[in-house]
C-alpha cells in the first residue's frame, strides 16, 4: 500500500472547486470526483467560501481576495500596534530615566 503524499492547492484552486457547488450546482461528490481530491476538504472549502461571501473574515487563511486584503491588513494594524506599545515603553523609560539624572 503506498501513502498517497499530502497535496497542498492554492487559494485561486479552493475558491474555483467550492464555486463549482456553490455557483455552478454541482454536488460536493460530483466536484470532488472531477477535481480528484476529497470529499472532506472540498466540503470545507465550500462553507469557507459561504462564510467569507457572508463578510466574515475566516481565521484559516482566506479564499476571496476581498478577504485576503482584510487579514494582511489586520495583520499590519496588529504589528503597529506592538510597536507603538514597545514605543511608548521606551519614551517612559527615557524619560523616567532622564528624571533620575535631573535630580
């Protein structure tokens, strides 16, 4: 018995195959028999792109370029937002450091 080696589908592919259910009307079966992957991850690829249509940003890395766009971008607000912390905690120091010397 040979182990069939993890295969790994860009986003563009995931949106594609769940929009064959979603759009196209195609069965879940029917498109994972065409598309020869499973029935399991194409299943989720459909609720995933049901849920980003719904304007909700998933936490798995998203299918829509919409969506996409939303998580780099929050991604970018969480990063400023640990440097300005680390900013501000460094000016305090500073400057409570700069204090101590003036005393």
């Amino acid at each position: 018995m040979t182990k069939r080696q993890r295969r790994t589908f860009s986003s563009e592919f995931k949106m594609d195959a769940a929009s064959l259910v979603l759009d196209q009307g195609y069965s879940i079966a029917e498109a994972a028999r065409s598309l020869d992957i499973g029935e399991t991850a194409l299943r989720r690829w459909v609720d995933q792109l049901k849920i980003e249509r719904g304007g909700i940003t998933p936490t798995t890395k998203a299918l829509t370029p919409e969506q996409q766009r939303i998580q780099e971008l929050e991604a970018r607000i969480n990063r400023l937002e640990r440097e300005k912390s680390i900013l501000k905690k460094a000016t305090a120091l500073l400057m409570s450091d700069e204090l101590e010397r003036s005393r």
